[in-house]
C-alpha cells in the first residue's frame, strides 16, 4: 500500500465546510438568467445558485489553501500563496500565473487582463490569455502600502487603490501614469466599493468610518461612522432603495439610508466572525454574506423598518467538531458536536437535508433575549453524546454531556431543538459543584433509559420520557476512579462500566446488582460496545486496545501499534473491524477474527473522533482543527482489497483529506502493478488428498444416466414426422454471382440398425485413450474426455467397450482401473458412482463370466465400501449437530 489510495480507505468528500475568510464572489450567467455564488473552502472553490443555495460546481483543488478569490465573466481566478490560478468552467485551472515572490491578498479582473498585489506591495497587471506580465509596479510600504483595489466603472484603464497609510491613489495602467492622489482621511483604507452613481466611491477605514466619495470632484459627499470597528465590506442596494450595508468584525452588518444620510437599522450577530464578503443581488431586495464562522446566508428585505430576515442559508460548524456519530440505521444522517456548542446533523445525501440542534443553554428563554455575544447561559461544549431512534418522534432520543458540567441534556432530532429535560442527581438540584462533571453516556437501544457516568465514579440512570431518576448503581459509587465509560447491551440486561482506576465492572441493568468486576492492565481512556455481537472494544492510556467479549468476559485480543492517545473508536457494522484513530495522526483497522493489523494511513491532522457508517460504507471523520467531517469510502465493497495482515516493517502512506467532491481525474487503478496479494485465489481441483472431492459438473451430466432408456422411451415422439407436401419457396442458393442450388447433401455413413458391425466399427477417441491408459496408467485423458460428454453420448461410449460393439476384454478392464483411480484420489467422487452404475447395467452379463473383471470388481466393492463408511460417518455426525442445535433449547 505504497501508494495513496490503495488501501482499505479512499478519500470521498467533506461535508459541512461552505465558507471561509475570503470574500466571496457574485456572478452572473447570461444564458441561464441566474446568479451565482462562488465562495472559496480550503484548497477549492463551490459554486452555489442563489436561487436555492444549491451546490451546482466544485472545482479541482489547488496545491494550498485559496487567500483570494474574483471573477470576471468567462472565468474565476483563485490564489494560493504567491500563484494566481484561472478556473474555467468553476471547475478545472486553465491558466496559472506566476511571477510574484510574496503571498497575493488582492485581486481585480479588468477587460483582458487581471491585476494581482501581493503582501510585499508588488502590483502585477498580467494578460489573462498570454499569462504574461503586461506591467508590474512597485510601491514602497513605508509611503503607500496598498491595502485595497477598485476599478472604478466608466474610468478607462483607471484603477484605485487604497493604502494602509490613509492615502488614495487613482493610476492609469494603460500609460503606466499616477494621475491623482487623494489626501484620505487619516485612517487605513480596508475596502473600496463602487456606488450606483458614476464617479461615487465608498471608502471602508479602519476606525469604523464610511466615507462615500466623488472621485471625479475629490468632494466627500456623505460620512457614516460604525461603532463595531474597522469596515470589513460594503455593498449597495441596486432596487431602487438607497441603501448601503456595512459589515464589521464582530459580525453585525449596519443598513445606511443615503437619502436620509443616517443609520436606518442594524442587523446584529449577522455572522458568528467577521463578514468577510457581502453583495446586494443586482436589481433584487436580496443580500449575500460569508464569513469565517462557515456560514452562508441570503438576507431578504421584505419586512417593515428596512431590515433583513434570513431566506436561505447554508452552515456548519464555526468551530472544530468534537464528537461524531451515525444516527440512525440507514447511513445518511451524522450527529455532530461542536467546540462552538452546537449539535448539528449532517446529511450524506443531499446539503438540503442538513439541519442544526442549536446551542446547549440552561435558560433558553433568557438565551434569546441576550444574544449570541452577550449569553452567559450558554452551555459549553458538548463533549460525548448517545443516540437512538426508537422513540424519537415521542420523545427526546439524544442525550449529551458537557465539558465540565455536571447535567446532562437531551436533545430532539425532529424539533431538531434543545430537548425538555436536564438530567442530573438529586443532591445536586439546589447548588452546582465545579469539580463534578459528567463524562459518559450511553442511551438503551428502546430509547427509554439514559445511563450517565459521573467524574466522581456515580453511575445513574433516567427515563428519556419524564427525565425522573431511576436508580444508581453501587452503594455510593460504581467505581472509586472518575468513569471512562458506560454502554448498555442490546437486551438491557447488563451495564458495562469502565473506571479509571482500571476496573470494569458488570451490573444487572434492572436490579443494579454487581454481577462480575474484572481489573484491566492499565487504566481505560474509553470504552465502545457493539451491541450486536457483544463486543466491548477498551482504549487504554498506554495507547494500546483490548477487546473483551461480554458473554465470556474474558479479554479476547490485544492490539498495540499506536504512538499517542487513542482518540475514538468505531466498529464495522457486522463488528469483524475495530478502527481507531490516535493523536500519532494514523488510522488504523483491525481485523478480530485474525487479530491482525489489516490497514493503516496517515492523515496530516490527527482523527480526533471517528463513526462508521450502519451501512458500511463509509467511515467519518473529524479532525483538529478543522470545520469538516471527512467521508471515506469502504473500498472493499466495489473493489478487490487485500485483507491480508500487513507486515511488522509496514510504513503507511500519508493520504491527503477528501475535498468536497470525489478526486475524478485520479486515475490509481490504471498504471499500477497488481501485487501479489491482489491476484485472486483461484481454487485447485482437490484441495487436500484426505478429502473427498464433488466435480463442478451439473446435476443433468450424470444424475440420470441409469435412467436413460426410461427417459427416451418418455420422449419418443407419438407419430413420425410428417414430410413437407412441397419445396419450400426460396431454395437454398450458393454465394457467388452465378446463381446455383445447393445440392441435396448425400447420405453416406448409413449404418444398419440390424446388423452388429463389431470389428469393423471405428475406435473413438475415448477408446484410444483407453487403450494407452493400460500400459500407461494414466486415466486424465480418458476422464476428462468423458466429461465434456452428454448423457446420450456416454451411453454410446459405454456400450461400445463390449466385445459385441467393437470393443475388448482388456479397454473393459481399463474402464475398470480407471473407476478405481478416481476412487482412490477421491475426486470426481459422485461421476465415479454414476459411471460405474451404468457400466453395470450395461455389461453385467460379460462381467460376470470373466475372471479377470470379476477379480477387478472385487477390489472396487471394498475400495467403494470403506470410502462409503467414511463419508456416512460424517453425514450422520452432521446430522445429529445440527437436529440437536434445532431442538436444544439453547
């Protein structure tokens, strides 16, 4: 598995990321009469129709994360460090460009060129089909760092440029001449916008004022003052509304009326971060924004009082995920935990389908009034979390437990909202201690129990339904450590706690009596069952993995390999894989009925939780840092994989992350060698001496070769054919331009139906090789001739080995060995049996007044008897195992 993507795992997609800290870009297409929105994610970008915010092109990944993003009509141009790319089609790079030493932050397309500045204040105007420079230009940091870019529409080969020195800068590109300076207004320059009227500029600083400028008469026409800090983006309303939005840094936008020259509303906690990009839809009541909280959103402004609502939105986390799980058993739903407190869902079908819990708060009533930035009920974020479906549409089917906090929430997949009950123990309902918390949950496969560990050692469970304490288990305490773990069996008749003191310990689910406690090698960091086979798989702070069979309660495996903490744990839907993922950045899967290491890739962020799919087809993942939830697809379900144990010496390969959509344009499979592992087992004719072997021959061959004189009399036909009354119409001609008739074929080998040619008669291939299988002890050839036979055909062989059908005494008797042979190697075990009884039948009249074939039969009855004994043994050993498995009340 040198090479990527030849392992067990291949990269599929990433769910959950649609925005960063760039901009964004608005388009529109003429043909389709849409417009469209580009938002950069990671190392592509996503192109999504405003119309439904429906994801319509992904593009190609570039080599590094995209720091900039514009687009003119044709193409879309993206930069990742000091390289400029052009994408056509939002799909693949069609033009790259290079040439600037420093990373770009600014870009503008302009006619058939595109202008770049790069973080050393180098500025390049290059020709979009050519890739070559057409100008560079020089700025000096000290005096005009250039700090934002606009080309003002109806100015020709004009751009502006604003500085992080206050200073404006109108330049002709064309002749390569500054023509105008503008003093500013002793602020840096964050964003320059071009309003409806020609030669009006909106200048964003960064001391939060909004200068709108006529660059023609360098007059300030109006001036706007936001209390938020530096101006982060600025968009007019192009419907006939005089309205400017201004976005901020703390993720509030402000809607300024022009007319009125004041502040007409304010649209808070707009974006959880800074808006990083923001446009009016032209000519409709629509606004477009991002940020780096991973959000996109459409504001429509149809209400009173000029502000906007929400249309359409699409969001993930705005922080890393800490926790990830299936829900369900149809594979198409993922529940994610996140550091920004949130719970949402994620769909692997359809963006559409995506929905979001919200925020765990103590009060949400008190929540909604203060807001997202001024919550103090809100509760942090949610560390583990149990699922079930089986009573979710009555009742809440999700319970979760937060970062050090002692109560527990549940939470409703259909309101898709906070659930009604918080659950913790009743000698804490009047005052909340700092240093209890609860650590693990675990909710009963009917939906009606949550079992909740405590950091203390108590282990409690609650009814899902009225959220009432229903008992704990142990006298005080189950455990003297802080619980690692709890899971409840399929059938609710065990709880498996796991303590860090290194206990596990076995409890009646019903009568919270201790059944069995068993001390581990080490201390546990987490626990996993997988309810269908019983199967607890323990992660230990030694970074090994033991897996302990809950009927037995003996340790059935081991498994060490890992460097650093084992992060999470999943099993395989039918429980024959355990993968774990560790701080060491590797996954890796073991395979339980081996024991065995089967596969393992190296990711560049650690997996810090993992989920496989009920389904099997994929497995998820969340990692450090990182906004996405990672799908990879179970290879060995469309393609051969070797599941074979990988050697001690094995080094994984680093396997990049997925990116939004499949890798399309590579191709592994098609120029590599297939190893050797990978070529499949053909099976050998016999597969051990001892063993008696069946031929692959259908049941038709040979099953009613006795019977054949029954069956032919069954099929002989009432009345004889009757003969054509005339020629046919068309008579046979042969191809040529002649035309000739076909002559009537002559019947020349016309043997007598009376008269017994005997001696005569012509040997046949299968007689031949009998013949030379006498002296040479062979019967391959005679056998295998034989078996691409018909049944009719065998019986004409058959026949023909008598004296009286042209045969002989010693072919007969070479018929005979040849049964023998195929009884002594045990192959071909039921043709041997068909065979012989046809023979009998036939001949049975010459072969018993001959010695020498009585004497031969003689030796094939006790070779035939003792195989018989033999394999009637195992018939009825079988037999008896499995009428006692039927009956047995087990």
């Amino acid at each position: 598995m040198a090479r990527e993507g030849a392992g067990l795992f291949a990269a599929f997609r990433v769910l959950g990321r649609f925005s960063g800290h760039v901009p964004h870009v608005l388009r529109y297409h003429g043909r389709h009469r849409e417009f469209y929105l580009a938002a950069a994610v990671g190392r592509s970008v996503h192109t999504y129709n405003v119309k439904k915010l429906g994801i319509v092109a992904v593009s190609n990944t570039l080599p590094q994360d995209i720091t900039c993003l514009a687009a003119d009509r044709m193409l879309m141009f993206a930069s990742c460090d000091n390289v400029l790319h052009a994408f056509a089609r939002n799909k693949e790079v069609v033009h790259t460009y290079e040439g600037h030493k420093a990373k770009i932050h600014l870009l503008q397309p302009f006619g058939d060129h595109v202008i770049s500045v790069d973080v050393d204040n180098v500025l390049i105007v290059w020709n979009i089909q050519s890739e070559e420079e057409y100008l560079q230009i020089d700025f000096d940091k000290a005096t005009f760092a250039v700090s934002a870019l606009l080309h003002p529409s109806t100015y020709l080969n004009k751009i502006l440029l604003g500085s992080e020195q206050g200073t404006l800068q109108l330049w002709n590109i064309r002749s390569n001449k500054l023509l105008y300076s503008f003093p500013g207004w002793g602020s840096a320059v964050t964003t320059l916008e071009q309003a409806p009227a020609v030669d009006v500029v909106a200048v964003g600083l960064v001391s939060g004022h909004i200068i709108v400028h006529n660059i023609k008469y360098d007059e300030t026409l109006m001036k706007f003052q936001q209390d938020w800090g530096p101006i982060t983006a600025i968009s007019f309303r192009t419907d006939g509304h005089p309205v400017m939005a201004a976005g901020s840094p703390v993720g509030h936008i402000a809607l300024w009326d022009l007319e009125e020259k004041k502040l007409m509303c304010q649209m808070q906690d707009a974006h959880s971060t800074a808006i990083a990009g923001m446009t009016f839809v032209p000519g409709e009541p629509l606004l477009v924004t991002n940020g780096a909280d991973n959000a996109l959103r459409v504001w429509i402004f149809d209400g009173p009082g000029g502000t906007g609502r929400v249309l359409r939105s699409r969001m993930g986390h705005s922080a890393p995920p800490t926790k990830i799980r299936y829900h369900g058993q149809n594979g198409r739903q993922i529940l994610s935990a996140g550091q920004d407190g949130t719970l949402q869902s994620f769909s692997t079908v359809h963006e559409k389908f995506n929905k979001s819990l919200g925020r765990g708060s103590i009060n949400k009533k008190k929540s909604k009034k203060k807001g997202l930035k001024l919550d103090t009920m809100a509760l942090p974020p949610i560390t583990s979390f149990a699922s079930e479906v089986a009573h979710q549409s009555d009742w809440d089917g999700i319970v979760a437990c937060h970062q050090g906090y002692i109560t527990c929430t549940t939470w409703n997949y259909q309101k898709t909202s906070m659930g009604a009950h918080k659950l913790r123990p009743e000698e804490f309902s009047k005052h909340k201690p700092v240093d209890i918390y609860a650590t693990a949950v675990d909710i009963t496969s009917c939906g009606n129990f949550a079992v909740i560990g405590m950091s203390t050692g108590q282990v409690d469970v609650y009814n899902m339904q009225s959220g009432i304490h229903r008992g704990r288990y142990g006298q005080e305490t189950a455990h003297e450590g802080a619980i690692r773990g709890v899971a409840v069996d399929g059938l609710n008749q065990l709880v498996i706690t796991a303590g860090s003191e290194g206990l596990i310990k076995f409890w009646k689910f019903k009568m919270k009596d201790l059944v069995y406690s068993t001390e581990l090698s080490s201390s546990p960091s987490g626990i996993l069952l997988h309810r269908d086979s019983g199967i607890l798989g323990i992660a230990f702070d030694d970074f090994t993995i033991s897996v302990l069979d809950i009927e037995t309660r003996k340790i059935v495996r081991t498994f060490s390999g890992h460097h650093g903490r084992i992060n999470d744990m999943t099993f395989s839907p039918d429980g024959r894989w355990l993968i774990t993922s560790s701080m060491d950045c590797s996954i890796k899967t073991w395979d339980l009925p081996s024991g065995c290491l089967i596969d393992c890739f190296l990711v560049d962020s650690a997996a810090v939780t993992l989920t496989m799919s009920p389904t099997g087809d994929f497995l998820a993942s969340a990692h450090v840092d990182d906004l996405g939830i990672y799908l990879w697809s179970n290879r060995s379900l469309y393609s051969l994989v070797s599941l074979r144990p990988l050697p001690a010496d094995y080094e994984p390969s680093l396997v990049t992350l997925p990116s939004t959509c499949p890798m399309q344009d590579m191709d592994v499979s098609g120029d590599e060698e297939p190893c050797d592992e990978m070529i499949e087992y053909v099976s050998p004719e016999q597969l051990g001496e001892q063993l008696v072997t069946l031929s692959l021959l259908p049941e038709s061959r040979w099953k009613n070769l006795i019977n054949l004189d029954i069956i032919k009399k069954k099929n002989k036909p009432r009345e004889p054919p009757k003969v054509p009354k005339s020629a046919p119409f068309f008579i046979p001609t042969l191809p040529g331009l002649i035309p000739r008739y076909i002559p009537p074929e002559e019947e020349n080998d016309i043997q007598s139906k009376v008269v017994n040619l005997g001696v005569l008669a012509q040997k046949s291939d299968f007689y031949i090789n009998l013949e030379e299988a006498l002296s040479t002890n062979e019967y391959k050839a005679p056998l295998h001739l034989l078996k691409s036979l018909g049944p009719s055909n065998i019986e004409l062989e058959l026949r023909g080995l008598a004296p009286e059908g042209g045969g002989s005494m010693e072919v007969m008797l070479s018929f005979l060995r040849m049964i023998g042979v195929m009884l002594n190697k045990k192959y071909n075990f039921e043709l041997a049996q068909a065979y012989l009884a046809l023979f009998l039948k036939l001949h049975i009249k010459i072969l018993s007044s001959e010695p020498k074939l009585l004497e031969e039969l003689s030796k094939l009855s006790m070779q035939l008897e003792e195989t018989w004994i033999h394999l009637r043994a195992l018939f009825n050993q079988s037999l008896c195992v499995l009428t006692y498995m039927k009956s047995a009340l087990l």
